[in-house]
C-alpha cells in the first residue's frame, strides 16, 4: 500500500513540473541572456508623436513597452501589443506613440527611448531590444533668398529641409497684400494683382511643420512693376520626323528659359494631323511613305510673360514656321504647325529585353529609346504586366539611353550602345517607396530611408535613394520620407 501511495506521488510530481509556469507584466524582465528585438522609434512633430517600427519576434503573442524619458530618466509602462497575429511578417510590426507622452516637455526638447519585451502564450519573456534614441530638438530653417523682378515675379532658392514657403507681397503706400502658399515651388507669378507703375515688395519664408521650425522672412527690395516680358520668336526643336510604318512621336524640346511652353491638349505636345484634317493616334496610326503630314505644338507663356499681339515668328526643327504660327487666345496661346513628308523606314538593327515590375499585372509599361547625343525619343513601345518583352527594329547603330516608366513606379534610365542586333538581358523598375527593391513598400522600407536620413545606415545605391524620395522637397531623403512610407506600410495613408 505504502509503495502504491509512492508511485502514485511521484507521478503527481512529474505531471505538476510538465504544466507550462506563467508570468504577467510585472515578472517581466527577470530573465537571461535573451535574443535582441530591432526596434526603431521615429519622431513626428507635427504631431508630437512617434511612430514605433520592430522585427516579428517568432512564437511571439505579446509585445510589452515601456517609454522613457532620459532627461529625467523616467520610465513609464506604455502599452501591451498583441497577437502578434496581427502583424503580418511582411509588414513587419508597427504602431504610432501616444502625444501625452511628449506633452511635458514638447518642443522644449529632450530625449526619447523605448524598451520592449516579446512574450510568448505561456507568458515568458523570449526576447527584449531598446530603441534609437530620439530627441524633439527642433532646428530653425535657413532664411530664404528671394528676388521680386519688375515683370512680378517673385522666386527664391531652394531651402534645405522646407516643405513649404509662404509668400506675400505688400503696396507699401496703400492697405494691399496678397498671400500666396507653394510646396516645392520656388517662385510664384503676382502679375494678375499688380498694377504697372507701382511699387511693391515680397516676404518669403520656409516651413516644415514636421521637422524644422518656420525660418526668419526674408524681404525682397521695393520693385516697380513693368508689366509682363513680351515673347514674340519661339523656337521647337527635337520633333522626331514621320518615318514609314511608324507611330506619331508626340515629344519636342524647348529652350530653357524662354517664357513658353507646350500644352498636351490631345496626345502629347506635338499633335500629328493628315492631309485631310484627321489627327493621330500614337497608340493606332502609322505614317505612310510619301505622304504629308502637319506636326502642331500649342504654346502658353510661362510665369511673367506674355505673348505679343501681332508680329509672331518662330522655327520647327529649323525651318521657318512663321506663316503657320496662329493666336488661339491673344497674349495667352499660340499654335505652331508645319508640314513633314514621310520618308522610307531605315534598315538598322532590333533591340530587345524584357521589363519586370510589380503591383497590377495588367498595367502598362512605357518603353522609349533614345538618342543619348540629343535626347530625342526615336523609339516608344507599352508593353503590359508584371513581366514583358519589348523590341524595336530598325535602330540605327549608336549610343541611346534606355528608359523605362510606369504609374507608382520609380522610372529607371540606363544607357545601351547598339553596333548590331542585341538582346539586352532582363530590367527592373520598383515601386515608389520599396526602398530595398524586393517589390514590397513595408516597415523595412521605412526603416531604411530613416536609418539613411539619420546618417546612421547610408543607402548608396542611386535607384534605391530615388525609391526613398517619396515626398516634396526632391532631391534628399529625409525624415519626412520616412514617415511617408511608414504610414503606407500600415495602412494609414496610402503613398498611390
């Protein structure tokens, strides 16, 4: 009997130490040596809050955080995060901070950092990380640059870290003053409110109401106002001529700082028309050997000018246009035409390759080739889905720059020297925000133009700097980015 109670006690002891020990909150942290958590803490001040980016931590069920100020050293139990089914592995994992955390302190400035703990179902802490450290310093941006000329416009340069400007112009001997509010623009045409012969002048100043404070204004000189530069000689140039068997090219170049543009009214700034009045279609029509036809370009003045009244004159590839320049709007629009005859196609040589991009299968790919020497686009193709070849025939020898476009995509240039027929071997375009190129945009991504913004972790890569820039201003990647792209990643705001 003695020995049956015995068994019968060890087995009692045996299934009592298999059952799993749990642990809540405030056993957390009695523990070894534990596997790290990478996480990432972003601030965003126009909001004072911060966006919390870490790994998925395998057999994870619970995240536990704790929030510290290190001015004061103060650590506070912030949030229980779980499951973490919820947190695709994709996607990484993510949440924003709550603001009363900052409120404290606020601009004032200080030191942020997070702690954090992964615990499994049965409560036991599998992994523990702390956060960069943050700090809420906000800098002054530059004051800007501004000129005010005499046709009424104001411009200004560039100012590192602005996202937007504010300008206004002021009558200095009358109650007057018109605002005006730009994003990446760096000048801003006044001329509709002005009235030749008074004087005037402009205050501008830079803001980023995420990361910077708003700079000093900048005053521009007392200007009279002459009225708007007139334009009367225009000039197009790079019109690619019909050629047998091929689609209209609807591009043309035209000189920098001319006080013109062209519009897209139909097809592309330049509009192809037959014999007979009809006007083609790039993506259906060919030119035929032999035939005429009239390449048009409709024109409007750019900021502060005008075009004259009477007296037009103008060239297309060289040749006089002046006869054919006719004023649809005075002052405001002008069209351009002139005749080409269809010459035979060339024999050259066929290009090929093949395009891979990402998101909708069926989207459409543009493809053009062109001339490196004057940038004129000689070959266009579409191609469609995530995967697709594309040919030209008929290329002449010669160096051509390679360019491929699509929409939320990152457009890709690369330059090609053709000597014979050549197969050029696969390309890739990303989209935008999908920084390490594997055709995601997730917290990886963010993660990384963050790291880079930092000057903590460099992205080198030309392309992938250009997956980054995500928001205005262009040119540099920076904590705005990635803020976009971690808003995307969680579903917050879409970057397309």
């Amino acid at each position: 009997m003695r020995k049956s109670f015995l068994s019968l006690f060890l087995v009692l002891v045996m299934l009592l130490a298999a059952l799993p020990v749990t642990a809540g909150a405030a056993d957390i942290g009695a523990v070894g040596t534990l596997p790290e958590i990478t996480v990432t803490l972003i601030y965003f001040p126009e909001t004072n809050t911060a966006g919390l980016i870490w790994n998925p931590i395998q057999n994870a069920e619970l995240y536990y955080i704790w929030f510290k100020n290190n001015m004061t050293n103060r650590e506070d139990w912030f949030a229980q995060v779980g499951s973490v089914l919820s947190h695709s592995a994709d996607k990484g994992c993510g949440m924003t901070l709550d603001s009363s955390y900052f409120t404290d302190y606020g601009w004032g400035g200080s030191d942020y950092q997070v702690r954090m703990e992964a615990v499994d179902k049965y409560g036991k802490t599998i992994a523990t990380g702390e956060s960069n450290i943050i700090s809420t310093n906000i800098e002054i941006l530059d004051t800007p640059v501004a000129k005010f000329a005499d046709n009424g416009v104001v411009s200004w340069d560039p100012v590192p870290n602005a996202t937007a400007y504010t300008v206004l112009i002021y009558r200095p001997d009358a109650q007057f003053h018109v605002r005006a509010d730009t994003t990446y623009q760096t000048k801003v045409d006044f001329t509709e409110h002005l009235t030749v012969g008074d004087q005037y002048l402009a205050i501008v100043s830079a803001r980023n109401g995420k990361d910077y404070r708003e700079s000093k204004s900048c005053q521009t000189d007392l200007i009279t106002y002459q009225g708007r530069t007139v334009v009367s000689n225009f000039v197009i140039s790079g019109i690619t001529e019909p050629v047998d068997g091929e689609a209209p090219d609807t591009e043309c170049l035209i000189p920098a700082n001319c006080g013109y543009r062209p519009t897209i009214p139909n097809y592309g700034y330049v509009n192809w028309y037959t014999e007979d009045g009809h006007l083609m279609n790039p993506d259906t029509d060919t030119f035929t050997e032999g035939k005429r036809y009239s390449a048009q370009v409709t024109l409007i003045p750019t900021e502060g000018y005008e075009f004259a009244a009477s007296g037009l004159t103008g060239t297309m590839n060289g040749k006089d246009t002046t006869a054919s320049i006719f004023i649809a709007s005075p002052k405001k629009m002008i069209y351009m035409s002139r005749w080409f005859t269809c010459s035979a196609a060339s024999v050259g040589n066929t290009v090929s390759g093949t395009i891979k991009s990402y998101l909708d299968n069926a989207g459409a790919v543009k493809v053009t080739l062109a001339n490196r020497s004057n940038s004129v686009i000689g070959f266009t193709k579409t191609v469609y889905g995530n995967s697709a070849s594309f040919s030209f025939s008929d290329v002449p020898s010669g160096i051509y720059l390679l360019t491929f476009s699509r929409a939320n995509h990152v457009s890709k240039s690369v330059t090609v020297g053709v000597t014979a027929n050549r197969s050029l071997g696969e390309f890739k375009i990303n989209p935008i925000g999908d920084v390490d190129n594997n055709g995601r945009v997730n917290a990886a991504d963010a993660k990384a133009a963050f790291m880079h913004a930092n000057e903590q972790t460099l992205i080198t890569d030309s392309y992938k700097l250009q997956c980054a820039d995500v928001s205005a201003p262009k040119g540099k990647v920076n904590t705005a980015d990635a803020k976009a792209i971690f808003m995307h990643a969680n579903e917050q705001k879409p970057l397309w």
